[in-house]
C-alpha cells in the first residue's frame, strides 16, 4: 500500500488547543533560554574512553582559519586522493576534534562543473597524516564527455516542470536555467542537468524541486526537495527567558548573545521577511493565540535552546558552525498546518495549523527543523531514498534530544513526536521511536523497499535505532510516558543512555556520513564514531552494534548467536506453485527439548521467490496451532532471508513442525529453501 505523504496528513489532522502561555522577554545581555545546568553538558569527559574524540568548541575565526587552511592545499590534497586532472576540490565544512583530529569535507569538480554525489571527507591527525578517507562514491570520475546536445536544457526543464506539477506546484517555468553537472550519485559518472522548480506545493509548503535529467537521452535520473519540512508540537513551552535588545524606547525580538537570531512576523503573507517584532515593553505574549507575539516568543526561545544544546553539548556555534544565527517566520500563510526549514534563505518558518488556532512553534520542532540546517551544513544527506530518511530522522533525534536538554516542565523530554498535536484526532502521537510502525507508515526494521517510503516513514529504521541505542528494548517508563520496544531478531538491547546515543549520532553525521549515506553506511559511520569514542570491543560499541542488528542492519556484535539455543533445520527445497496454487509445507522433527517451546522461539525462513509480497507465510505447531509470520502484500522485494519470533509458549516443543507457505498473487514463483527453529 502506497504510504500518504505526511504533509497531506498534517494537514488534513485536528489540531490540540494549546494551554495558556505567559512569555516573558528581557534585554539582551542578561536572559538566556538556558535550561537547568544538570541538563547541560551531555557527554561529560568522564563518560568516553577518549576524551580527544570529542567535538573541540571552536570559534568562528578559528573555523574560518581551519576553512581556509584547507582551501589553500586542495590541489595537493587532490593528488594524495589520486584523482584525475579534470577534478578539483572545494572545502565545505571542517571538524576539529580536541586532540586535533580533523574532518575536513570537500565537494568535487570536473572540467569545473559541480559533481553531485562526489562528496569525500578527509580525516586527518593532529601531525597533519590522513588517516582515512569516506567517499559519497567509490566510483572512478572519469572519461565522462561534458558536450550535451543542444536541446538538452529545454528538455530538462519540461521534465522538472511535469515533476513539480506532480506535487502540487502551480509553477510555469523554472527557477532559473538548468545547471550542468555530473551526477555521480547513483555510482556511474554521467553528464546532466540539475533543474530547480518553485512555487508551492499543494499543502501551501513552498516547492523547491530539484530533478537531475540525463543530458544527452533527457531521462530523469533523481529528484528531491530541497524545502524539508516536518510537523511540530503546539504545546506552548510555559514562562521562560529570551534573548532580546532594546532601543531607545523599544524592544525587538534579536537575540545578540545567539548570533543575532532575528523573528519575525509574516502577518499571514508567504514571501520575504514581514516585520521584526519590535514593541514598547519586553514582555512578549500573553499566551493566547489572538496576540501574534505569543507565536513568536515561542518561536524565538525554541531558536535559543536549539543554539544553546548545540553549542553546550557539542561545541558547535549556531548552525553552521560559524556563529552567525539563522532567523524565523512565524504566521506563516492562511491556516498553514506545518513548518519548514529552507537552507537558501537559511531561515526556519512556522504556519499557524487548522483555524489559525495552534501555531507550530514549540520546542521541538525547532530543534527538528533547525538540525535540518545542521545536515546540510555537514553531511548533506539527500532528502530523497535512504538518505532522506536519514535526514528526517537525524531531525527527530536531535529535537528529541533538543526537548531532553531543555529540562522543562511544561514539555517534559519524550521519544514521541508530534505527541500534542493530536494530528489523528484520538491523541496518539505522529511518529513514536520506540516502535515507529505505530504510526501506520513508518518502518520499525530496514528492508530492501524502504528507500521507496515518504523520507517522514523511511526514518523509523534510525528513529527506532536512536531509541533502542539510548533506552535499550522491552517495556520501560521513561518520564511517565510507557515504551515497549520489540527487535526484528527477537533478541534484547541494553541502551547505552541517550547522551552517548546523540553525541554518536553527531560525531557520525558530521565525520562519517556522505550526500548519499544509506542505513548500511549509517550503520558503519556510527561504529566508527563509537570505536573512536569509546574504543574497539567497548559496551557501546557492542550495543549500538546490537541496535542495528534489532533494526535488520547488520549482525549483532557476537554475531548473532542466540545462546542458549538448541537449532532444527531442514533445507530440503520445496517448490511454491504460482496462485492460485495450494499451500505447500517444510517440516522439521523437534525431539530432546524439555517441556513447551520457547516464548521466544526463533524461525529462519529463507525463500527464492520473484516477489516475496505474495507470499503467505505460517508456522504450524505440532498440535496443529497455527502462528502468521507474515501476510501477503505489495512489497515487490525479490527473495526473503528473515527470522521471525513467535511466541509459542503453549505448545509442546517435541514433534514435527511445519513452515506452510502459499502464493497468494499471480505471475511469480518461488522455493522454500531452508527452514530452521532455534528454541
């Protein structure tokens, strides 16, 4: 079943009324949006083996000296990377580490043309030696021909257009002319045009559609938005502090001591910047939505924690790194049911929900859509396929995080997302981390399909990662609110705490993670983080590992191994007849097991078949019980390697089990080749 794109749910949902709210604002210089100092400092030295693995706080000078320095020796690092003469090197971003490790990363040209997909990052010790080299492709760049027929860039622009038209856009022409790149993210160097198209989507979002078309056969080869947006919490935030200046007699809404963190209000308008908010006293809001200053308050104090988790948690100043701050736009259109972040005006904007009742500027969306700007600014992680779930998902960690570190009463820290919206009009939350299929789209485990997912329903995977790394499986409480986390491989995860968990995931995304990272990468730069954090065979370096493998990436840290465990197996193939074909069966004998069989009963089922969606599995019991392990539906995945948990405590465990499988759809074959129990 096709997913629905969560903007269209976000906008067709009820919105929760907000409880009253009482901002108040003070003059720059003294007010902070500052939370408790227990809730500060998240990976305190003390907690990692090596402490010179942590993010150094740099300045903004000494950022752009690390830039520079780098830039000045890009020729030089281009021959030691091997490459051609056509490419060249740009410096986008580099991190430094306390013991002076740096991570510097680089986008390419060829022939001066912008290689998409190319991206590397280089890491280096304190005595300037690479030590390793993380490439966005390990394709070779070369003999690719930058001459492109003469019709090409009118042809790029028609297949923008119809794909802009196809989510919404009104647009009759592009942005501007299509730019001529090399596309390398698919693996093959090709030569095409990357075209962007504008206008608004069909929720009232602004679109920012890039579509890279084939230059010389006018195929479309990707596409992605480049406007990322996500739905917020409306729970209003209490009575805190904000960072404001005043003058003369007036005050606005600029915080000085965050990089000059602007708000502004759009009064309902959908372009430019509308007005500062600017008044007589520094008290902003008075918790109705009626008083426009109420949103904005919001708004800015959700701006000043972000900057300050940032900053106090990993050395980072503001969201590029170079202590210039973003702004925000609050009222955002007429009933607008969402928020988005826009890299090119680097600005974060919030629309008002259903009614105009509930604006969407609460804490956690700020730091959700406010890590988006982090991810473009380091890794860069497409918003489309496995990488856009990435990217949403980097945004429900670092908001979840970002709501953590708060500390505040009125929203405590969850692993829910959206819980006080009530989107679906019954009070569930929109995505939940500890088992995201909750929601009715997103993933709880990987698959070979689920880059194919809305990016929102692709982020389970790592949303469900984040939560298991950090709490570990099974039922637990956490700040009042009931988790239960299940694993795709039946076996338990002990979490490692949240802060190790986040300062992972960070040291990952901004080291280790490329344009194009999938959840195989993701898995590789987060063990390499943790090793270089916690050193090689560590708990966490175990446990992260065990996370993964409880999402179906990976095995886990001991290899999988369930002990104790007692194995049957039958690898006798069994054909599967096309539908409407019967049932067929493989059966194993269990003999010298005491008692029942297992709650926790591991079922290996490996099959050859063209399209395992119409499929039908079960596993009959001895005494004729019968356990679904899955239901026939539209995955047109190619073959099935999975184990699956039943719980088969009321039956006896000796006697002859079967695997019954039967093709419940048309036009596909297959053969059951191996079947195994491990109780």
């Amino acid at each position: 079943m096709k997913s629905t794109h969560r903007r269209n749910a976000t906008a067709t949902g009820a919105l929760l009324a907000a409880a009253a709210l009482l901002t108040v604002g003070v003059q720059a210089g003294t007010a902070n949006a500052q939370p408790e100092p227990s809730a500060n400092a998240a990976a305190p030295k003390g907690q990692v083996r090596n402490p010179g693995a942590l993010p150094a706080q740099l300045t903004p000078s000494q950022r752009a000296e690390l830039i520079a320095k780098a830039q000045s020796t890009t020729a030089a690092t281009a021959k030691e990377l091997g490459l051609g003469p056509q490419e060249k090197l740009l410096v986008h971003d580099v991190v430094k580490d306390q013991d002076g490790t740096t991570h510097t990363r680089y986008e390419r040209t060829y022939e001066g043309l912008p290689v998409l997909g190319g991206d590397l990052v280089v890491n280096r010790t304190a005595a300037d030696r690479t030590q390793s080299v993380s490439k966005a492709s390990s394709a070779q760049l070369q003999g690719v021909s930058t001459s492109a027929p003469a019709d090409a860039p009118a042809a790029a622009s028609a297949k923008a257009l119809d794909a802009a038209k196809a989510v919404g856009s009104k647009a009759d022409k592009a942005d501007a002319a299509p730019r001529k790149i090399v596309w390398m993210a698919n693996g093959v160097p090709t030569l095409a045009y990357e075209t962007v198209v504008g206008g608004l989507q069909d929720d009232g979002t602004p679109n920012q559609l890039h579509v890279i078309t084939d230059a010389k056969t006018g195929a479309k080869l990707h596409q992605w938005q480049g406007i990322e947006t996500g739905v917020g919490n409306t729970h209003y935030s209490g009575q805190v502090t904000l960072g404001t200046t005043s003058s003369g007699s007036s005050f606005t809404m600029n915080d000085t001591a965050r990089g000059g963190h602007k708000t502004y209000n759009l009064n309902h308008g959908t372009s430019g910047t509308g007005s500062l908010f600017t008044q007589s006293t520094d008290t902003w809001g008075n918790g109705a939505n009626s008083n426009a200053a109420t949103a904005g308050a919001d708004a800015a104090y959700g701006a000043g924690v972000t900057w300050d988790f940032y900053k106090n948690v990993f050395g980072r100043s503001g969201i590029r790194g170079d202590g210039v701050a973003a702004y925000s736009r609050v009222h955002y259109g007429n009933a607008y049911v969402n928020a988005f972040w826009d890299d090119g005006c680097f600005c974060m904007t919030y629309g008002d929900g259903t009614n105009n009742n509930d604006p969407l500027t609460s804490l956690d969306v700020a730091g959700h859509e406010m890590s988006h700007g982090v991810t473009a600014a380091t890794a860069g992680l497409e918003y489309s396929s496995e990488s856009g779930g990435l990217n949403e998902a980097t945004s429900d960690i670092m908001g979840t995080s970002v709501e953590f570190y708060a500390n505040n009463p009125s929203d405590p820290g969850d692993y829910l997302i959206g819980e006080k919206i009530d989107i679906n009009g019954d009070g569930t939350p929109l995505r939940y981390m500890d088992k995201p299929s909750k929601d009715g789209g997103s993933a709880d485990a990987w698959y070979s399909g689920v880059g194919n997912l809305d990016v929102h329903y692709s982020s389970g995977p790592a949303n469900h990662w984040f939560y298991l790394a950090s709490e570990g499986s099974g039922a637990k409480v956490v700040n009042g609110v009931s988790y239960n986390s299940p694993t795709s491989d039946g076996l338990p995860v002990t979490g490692i705490g949240r802060e190790k968990a986040q300062l992972i995931w960070y040291k990952a995304l901004t080291t280790k993670f490329n344009s194009t990272t999938d959840y195989a990468g993701a898995r590789a730069g987060t063990i390499a983080a943790a090793t270089e954090l916690y050193g090689a065979g560590s708990p966490e370096v175990n446990n992260i590992t065990d996370a993964w493998a409880a999402v179906n990436v990976g095995a886990r840290s001991n290899g999988g191994t369930p002990t104790p465990g007692k194995v049957f197996e039958s690898t006798t193939q069994v054909a599967i007849p096309d539908y409407p074909g019967p049932a067929v069966t493989s059966s194993v004998a269990v003999t010298g097991v005491t008692g029942n069989a297992p709650s926790t009963l591991k079922v290996g089922v490996k099959i050859t078949h063209t399209y395992i969606g119409d499929l039908q599995i079960d596993l009959v019991a001895p005494n004729g019980t019968s356990f679904r392990l899955q239901n026939s539906s539209s995955d047109s995945t190619a073959n099935l390697d999975k184990t699956y948990t039943v719980n088969a405590s009321a039956v006896a465990a000796n006697g002859t089990w079967k695997l019954k499988v039967q093709d419940k759809g048309a036009a596909d074959t297959g053969t059951i080749t191996d079947f195994k129990l491990t109780f």
